[in-house]
C-alpha cells in the first residue's frame, strides 16, 4: 500500500461521507472503476466506520482493562455481556461436555481492589458462595485471573433488569407488590447470613422471562472498614449508584443493613410511582430513605410488612398519624370483616411511641379499646422477642436494637406501673425484663453490653414474680434468678452470691412436682444447668464440671418428646461435650480434653450448617475453638486441629461482633486469642514475639476494665501479668518478669479489697508470692502455672 | 498558583509567533499533565476523570483563564492533548514491557465499545497517518486523546465544524482500519 494510494483512498472516502447514504455505494463504485485495489480500501474503511472504537477522549480508557483471558478455571468465555465501573460480565460456558451449564464471570478490573480489599473479597465469596436462594443468582465459584484481577462465576439469569421488565410487561399493582416483597425477602434473607448488598439498584435486580426476581452482584462491593485508613477509595465508594447510595455512605465507612433499607426504599418509589393519593405509600418511601439511619425501618422485613400492610388496606407503620388515621384504619378493617387483627402488621418500632399514648387513653375510655389493649400487649411481647429475636441475627444493627432496647424497656416499664393487682399482667412484664435483661447484658451469651440495665431489669422481674408467687411464677422466676447468677458471676465476679443464687433457683424448681413439668420448666433447667456449669469454671472446679455436663446430657431423657427432637437437645450435647474439655483443658489432661473439643466443635458446626450465624451457637463455638487452640497447641500431632482452632475462633469472633459491636467480652476475647498466641510463641523461643503479643494483651485488658475498673477484666489482667511474667522468664528478662508479677499482685490485692478476686485468679497467690520473694533475694523463679 | 502569571505570559508570547515561547510552555505543561495522569491511573484521584477532564484541569492550575481568549485556550488544550498522548503511550508502553508489574489502572465507564485499544499499534499507526495527512493526525490527538469538542478543534483550526466531524469520521475509519490489519507486522 504506498502513502499515494492511502491518500487517495482519505480524500476519496471523505468525499463519500458528503454523499447521501444511499447513493453512497454507487457514488463509490463510480469513484474507483477500474482500480479494483482502491474500491477493496473504500469498502475496508466502511466497513471500519462502523465499528470504530474511537471515542471522544477515550484514550485512557484504553489502559483500564486487560483483555478477557480464553478460559476461567472450566468455563471458556463466550462473550462479553456487561460493563460496568467495577469490570465487565462475560458469559462463560462449561466445555467439559455439560452444555446446559451456562455462567456469568464477571471480572473486577486489576488494581480496583486494594491488597487489604482482594483479601477480604476472596474470604467474602465463601460466605456469598452459602447464599442460596431463589430469588439470589448464585455464586459459583472465583478467583484470580493470571492478571491478578479477581473473579467471581455466578448463575447466569436470562433476564432484563428490573425497569426494563416493567416497562416491557406493565405488570399490575398487585404483581409489583409481589416483586417487591421478593426482592426484600431476598435481600432479609442475606442480612440474616451476614452479607449486606451495597448496591441496590434496578439494575442489580434481574427479572427473568418467568417472573421471578434474581438479585446479582450481592455483597461484591466491599466495604472499607476492612481497609486501613488512609487507604485507596473503596470498592464501596466506587460502587455507589446516584440516587440509590444512602447518604451515610458518602461519609462514612461503616456500612450497615440500613444501607440496603435505603436503596430498597428508592426502589420502592421507582417500582410502585406513589400518586397523589398515596399519603402512606409516600410515608413508607421517606422512611425508608430517612437521611438518618437510625429513623429507617429497622430491618427489611419491618419495611416489606409495612409494604404488605399497606397493600392490604393494614394500618401502615410509616404514617406517624394521630388516633384518627389508626382508628379509621381499625374500623375500616372490621367493616370489611378482615382477618382478625395480626399483630406483626401493627408491632413495628416506630409504631410504639403512637401506641402507648394509645394504651393510657384506653385506661379511660372502656369496652372498644379492650381489643386495643390486647393489641397492645402483643406488642410488647413482639418487641421484647420477636423482634429483638430477628433483630439479634442480623448484622450491623447495634444502634437500632439499642434503640429499641430503650424503646421497649419504657414500654415494659409502663406496663408494670399499669399492671397494679393483675398477675397476669404483672407476669407478662416481669417475663418481658427477663428478656430484656438477656439482650442487654447477661454474660456467656451475645448481649448488647449493658450490664447496669440488665441488672436493674433482673430485679425488677425477680421482685414482681416473687410478689406472684407460687407454681405460676415458679419458672420465670428460676429464669431470672439464673440470668442474676450469670451477672454476678461474670460481670461483678462475686462467686459466692451466684452461688447463692442459683442454690435458691434449683429449690424452686424441685418445688414443682414432676406431674406438672412444662416445657418451660425443662427449658429453665437447662439454663439453670449451663450457668451452674459457667460458675464452676469460674471457681475453678473441674470436678463439678465434669458432673454437671453429664447431668445437663442426662437431663435431655426427661423433655417432652418435641423438646428432645429439637436443636436443642444438640445444642446441649455439644456444649455437655465443650464442658468436659474444658475440664480435660483444666486438669492439664490435654489429649483427653482435645477430644471432647473437637467433639463439640463438628456439633457446634453441624448446629450452625442448619441456622447459619445464630449468635448463640457462634459465641458457644468461638469459645469452644478458643480453648481448644489452648488445648491443642501443646500437644504433638494436633498441629493442623490448633491451626484449625484458632481460625474458627478468629472467624466466629469477627462475625459475632459484625452482629454485636458493643459486647466487652466479646471485644476481650481477641485479647484471650492473642494470649494464647504469645504463649505459643514463647513455648517455641520466639520470645520477643511473645513479649510484644502479650503487651498488647496486657493493653486491651486494661482498656476492657476501662476508667470503672471492671473486675471481669482485673481478674483477667491478673493471669495475663502473671503470663508475661512467665514470658519475660523463659526470655531471661528478670526485670520484666519481676515487674509483671508484682504488677499482677498489685491487681490481685486491688480486687480482694473489693472482694471481687475470682478464684481463677486466687490461685495465682502463692506462686506470686513466692517469685517476687525470689526477685527480692536474687533467687531463681519458677514458671507458673496458667489455665484459663 | 504563582507561576501563572509567567505562564499566561508565555500563551500570549506563543500566539504571536514565538517558538521559543512554545516550548517553555511545553517544559512547564508536561509535568504537570503527567503527574495528574499518573496520579489517576495509580487511581489516587476522582475516578471519573476523563482524558479532557485531566486536561481541562492541568490548563486551570497552570492559567489564569480569565485573561486569556477562548481561542488561546483552545490552542493551549490542543498543545496539551499531544503531551497526553505521550504521556499515554508511554505509559502503555512501560506497561507492556513489564507485564507482570501489577498495574493500578482505573475504571472508565463513559466508552463503552466493544473493542479495546492496543495504544502501542494506535501509536504506529498515527505515526504512518501523519505522514498520509497531518491534519487527521492532529485531529485524533485533540479529540481522542484530548476530549476536545468539535467547536473546540473547529477554533484552532480554522475548520467549521461540519468539517472537523467529517474529518474525525475519516480519521476513526481509516484507523480503526489500520488497526484491524496492520501493514508493519
């Protein structure tokens, strides 16, 4: 080709663009008869026009992505069906001879993700890879390209994003309503398995040719509170959609469920357009998108119950309405002979404030409000266990059940001022507090760390249903006696007083005669049993350990049959199984111990399977695995068991405080983990490892124990002086080690002046007694023993 | 900024014909495009910029827009999309020849074609366009690698604008052709 003929064709080919299109082809072969090498460039440059990838500014475009590889693990890519900021969407089909398996690979372009953030990105993907449900595309498998850009496989759904599909199929009010339930029972779904979406838009939201709702790329964005501070953007930040984001996130890092609850909100207004009529479909969409988190729907399922109550002419929770609106609502209801009134359309949060004003004009006006009253009472019973229940399982939703913690504890409060000679009312509400108090801080379980709340509420209910008396109250009231032991033992450490306590609770209990054993009474058993078991490891009895666990197993054989046949005849086999390694863990009878800790964990993890992130099975299993690394670290061919250990103490602490960020023991424990770690270390001579892990352990006691000085975490301090007095030992620093011991004394003596020294503690005493007469006299130390 | 001032001195110098004056607008233009431009593909900046975003920006921090003509402007963005080119090729360039360096590129959504460029054959091509016909060179410089408007291109030169899309449509045709089936391998 010389430049004469290349010119020719420029001049020649700008010249066709004057041309109308149509005669374009003509123009052209007249323009070149007889230099057939010229029409065949003409015909090259046309057909090069319509597939010019050039674009105004593009340039740079051009270093973002790196071409697609051939194939991903088994999946040759076909074509590329999406693009996007975060990568592009291939389709990928499966050449292994199973032709139907069609996937979507969507490919996150290199560099996006920050070290820190492809990390997180790869573990996430386990968890998204458990997200199984119907109206979720799901997640196959990922990975790392050789390009270094992560992947994900994931169902491929033949379908057209949410707005397209509407305004293709005009489906009605009703279907859309249906649509949307959909999508918020999915997204519910996820918040319960700890993954939220980041990003929901019409987008994300696939409808297939059938109908049915697919929400892809959930939880794919990532947040940054995985990421130091200072880092590169987010995957979050960039991730935002305009108009769907909630507002937080432009300024904050943490990311909650409440986030979702804005964008499903926006959701809301595209799919289902409020008209000028709609005052309370309008209410739901504001609320939902409340610029303050805290003032949104609490969970996704408050906001779909809301939507079905709204659809189905139900009071809406969203309309902050006076009297009238929800009267009209009632009467309106009854007049066309309703279902009887549910309360779970009425028992939402925001709901309660309007009620309770309510509730004391009932006291006045008579008959009609007595269906109001018993509404009302549901309410309470819906707050206190229901929804904190829901709530509970649901990450990052701290502040709304303190909220509504404080909600409820006004709510009960009123009902047990109304309650006056009602037993049945004054049951009710000592049964709320007990609940209440449970939530809010009742130790060896996950609570919302307010101990002095969970105090006051366990006396109130204690001194309501001893007023009641008798067989009636007798089961609540072992109930509340137990969550009292549990505080004092944990949060005050005064062991004599739970043991009191508990001794008064087994004497109620064998008050009932056996004929009249409920469901309940067993239930109260089993509590009663775990917080005897929780107090003998505390006073450091091993021998009583080792009899309680088989009494709690033994104990199952008496339940009602549905009883035994539930999860928690398993779950008290697995923590029976946890309490006698613990106690193997104790006598230093380490191989034996281990085994009964694996036993509890394949249950722990087998309870788990079937409800994923219940909290109370994850905090049993992270303190499970956490002595089962003490356990097993020391013993020849457990390796792989202790590496096993403490990845699943690690794993189930991170989740639990994904749930609970404001629990102290759960905030300790890290400090247990790392304790352990540093005796590790020190075990293998890598003292100055040693010595910097348990100076951090130290800190985080001393911050646990805070400005009030909290004799959960002094008891703890003593064993972790006492421990890096050992470390600084074997390391022959004889100053540190001199120091720590007498630090740890000074601890000890600080907690017997307040008569708060846990015999776990105490019986540091005479050892340290002892080395620091050595460190005086230039005496040799003896290493101490450490348990616990 | 302080050396404004010297550099709107420079732009008037330089519009009325002194090469020297080029240059040293060239000297002071350069690193500050390429530290923007690095600084976006190491993606520490806006995510969105695009390539005229990036330029737009160097010619504000540089100059005091406000005494200097739209024309003047449009020249400096013109001078300031070659040195963008550069800046991206070279780029593209270091890039190939160490593959295995992990890139932190940066995400561009507004193109969305189906084909990504390989800058290093765009490069060898615009090399033989502009011996065909400069002007279509300049012109893919100002409007592919300078986001330049057509109104923009059409006031440095001298070329209604009809014109200059026509031109463009030209220049994108023959490249994309030129591309698809190099002459030179």
């Amino acid at each position: 080709m010389s430049d004469d003929l290349e010119r020719t064709v420029l001049a020649l080919f700008e010249a066709s663009l004057e041309v109308p299109e149509a005669d374009r082809d003509a123009w052209i072969a007249q323009a070149t008869q007889g230099r057939p090498d010229l029409a065949a460039r003409l015909q090259a440059m046309r057909a090069a026009d319509r597939l010019s990838a050039l674009e105004t500014g593009g340039a740079i475009g051009t270093l973002d992505e790196e071409l697609p590889p051939e194939r991903i693990g088994a999946y040759r890519i076909v074509e590329r069906i999406g693009r996007g900021g975060m990568g592009s969407v291939y389709r990928g089909e499966r050449d292994t001879g199973d032709f139907g398996h069609v996937v979507a690979i969507k490919i996150i372009k290199p560099g996006l993700l920050s070290e820190v953030l492809v990390e997180r990105f790869q573990r996430e993907r386990q968890t998204l890879a458990g997200l199984t449900h119907p109206n979720i595309a799901q997640l196959y498998d990922g990975g790392e390209t050789e390009g270094g850009s992560p992947y994900i496989v994931m169902e491929h759904v033949d379908g057209l994003p949410l707005l397209d599909w509407v305004a293709e199929h005009r489906p009605s009010r009703a279907q859309r309503v249906r649509l949307y339930c959909d999508i918020c029972a999915a997204v519910a779904f996820a918040h319960r398995a700890l993954v939220i979406h980041r990003d929901l838009t019409p987008s994300n939201v696939l409808v297939t040719q059938g109908g049915v709702v697919k929400l892809i790329d959930f939880g794919i964005a990532r947040p940054l509170d995985a990421a130091p501070a200072g880092d590169a953007p987010s995957i979050g930040s960039l991730s935002l959609t305009p108009g769907y984001a909630a507002p937080e996130r432009l300024t904050s890092n943490a990311v909650t469920t409440a986030a979702d609850v804005y964008s499903l909100g926006k959701l809301l207004e595209k799919l289902l357009p409020p008209g000028p009529g709609d005052r309370e479909l309008v209410a739901i969409v504001a609320r939902a998108t409340a610029s303050d988190p805290l003032a949104r729907y609490a969970t996704v399922d408050a906001l779909a119950d809301d939507v079905a109550a709204w659809n189905g002419g139900f009071p809406v929770s969203a309309v902050a309405g006076g009297k009238r609106y929800r009267f009209g609502k009632f009467l309106g209801r009854h007049r066309l002979g309703a279902a009887a009134v549910t309360a779970a359309t009425l028992l939402l949060v925001g709901a309660l404030a309007l009620t309770l004003a309510a509730y004391t004009r009932a006291q006045t006006a008579q008959r009609a409000e007595a269906a109001r009253f018993e509404e009302l009472r549901s309410l309470a019973r819906y707050m206190v266990f229901d929804l904190n229940g829901r709530l509970g399982r649901v990450v990052g939703n701290t502040a709304a059940r303190v909220s509504l913690a404080g909600r409820a504890q006004r709510y009960l409060s009123a009902l047990a001022a109304k309650a006056g000679a009602d037993d049945a009312l004054k049951l009710e509400a000592a049964q709320g507090f007990v609940a209440l108090a449970n939530a809010q801080g009742v130790p060896a379980q996950p609570n919302l760390g307010d101990l002095a709340q969970a105090r006051a509420n366990i006396a109130s209910a204690v001194g309501m249903l001893r007023a009641i008396g008798g067989p009636v109250a007798a089961t609540d009231l072992v109930q509340a006696l137990t969550a009292r032991a549990m505080i004092e033992a944990h949060g005050d450490s005064r062991t004599d007083a739970a043991t009191a306590t508990l001794a008064e609770a087994e004497k109620v209990l064998a008050g009932i005669a056996p004929a009249d054993r409920s469901q309940g009474w067993h239930d109260a058993r089993r509590k009663l049993r775990r917080a005897q078991l929780e107090l003998a490891t505390l006073q450091n009895r091993p021998d009583r350990l080792a009899q309680l666990a088989s009494r709690l197993e033994s104990d199952i054989a008496e339940w009602p049959s549905a009883m035994r046949a539930s999860r928690l005849a398993e779950l008290d086999r697995a923590y029976a199984a946890h309490y006698r390694g613990l106690r193997g863990y104790l006598v230093d009878a380490l191989d034996e111990g281990v085994v009964h800790l694996l036993d509890a964990e394949a249950r722990f993890a087998r309870l788990e399977a079937a409800v994923p992130n219940d909290p109370v099975v994850l905090y049993a299993r992270m303190y499970n695995a956490y002595i089962g690394y003490g356990t097993a670290t020391g013993l020849a061919g457990r390796e792989s068991e202790t590496k096993r250990f403490i990845a699943i103490a690690h794993d189930a602490n991170e989740r639990l405080l994904k749930i609970e960020a404001n629990d102290i023991s759960l905030r300790s424990f890290g400090a247990n983990v790392r304790q352990i770690e540093s005796q590790n270390a020190s075990t293998h001579g890598r003292h100055a490892e040693a010595i910097a892990l348990q100076t951090q352990v130290l800190a985080l006691f001393e911050a646990a124990a805070g400005p009030t000085r909290r004799a959960a975490a002094l008891n703890r301090l003593v064993a972790a002086e006492v421990t890096m007095g050992n470390i600084a030992r074997a390391a022959g620093d004889r100053a540190l080690a001199c120091e720590s011991y007498r630090r740890g004394q000074a601890v000890m003596r600080e907690l017997e002046g307040r008569r708060e020294l846990l015999d776990q503690a105490k019986r540091f005493q005479p050892g340290l007694k002892a080395n620091i007469e050595g460190c005086a006299g230039d005496m040799p130390l003896a290493k101490m023993a450490i348990f616990g | 900024m302080e050396h404004r001032p010297e550099t709107n001195a420079l732009l008037l110098r330089w519009q009325t014909g002194e090469t020297g004056a080029r240059d040293r607008l060239i000297h002071r233009l350069y690193p500050e495009l390429a530290q923007i431009a690095a600084a976006r593909l190491r993606k520490e900046r806006d995510s969105s910029l695009s390539t005229g975003d990036i330029i737009n920006e160097t010619v504000l921090r540089l100059v005091q827009m406000e005494r200097v003509s739209l024309s003047d402007r449009a020249h400096f963005v013109a001078l300031a999309s070659r040195m963008m080119r550069h800046i991206l090729v070279d780029h593209a360039r270091s890039k190939g020849s160490a593959k295995r360096q992990h890139q932190k590129v940066e995400l561009v959504t507004q193109i969305d074609g189906g084909q990504r460029l390989d800058l290093n054959r765009l490069e060898s091509a615009l090399i033989r366009l502009k011996a065909l016909d400069e002007g279509l060179m300049e012109l893919v410089e100002m409007r592919y690698f300078g986001g330049m408007t057509t109104g923009d291109i059409a006031g440095v030169t001298g070329m209604s604008e009809p014109t200059v899309k026509r031109r463009w449509q030209v220049a994108r045709a023959w490249l994309t052709d030129a591309l698809a089936n190099p002459i030179d391998q």
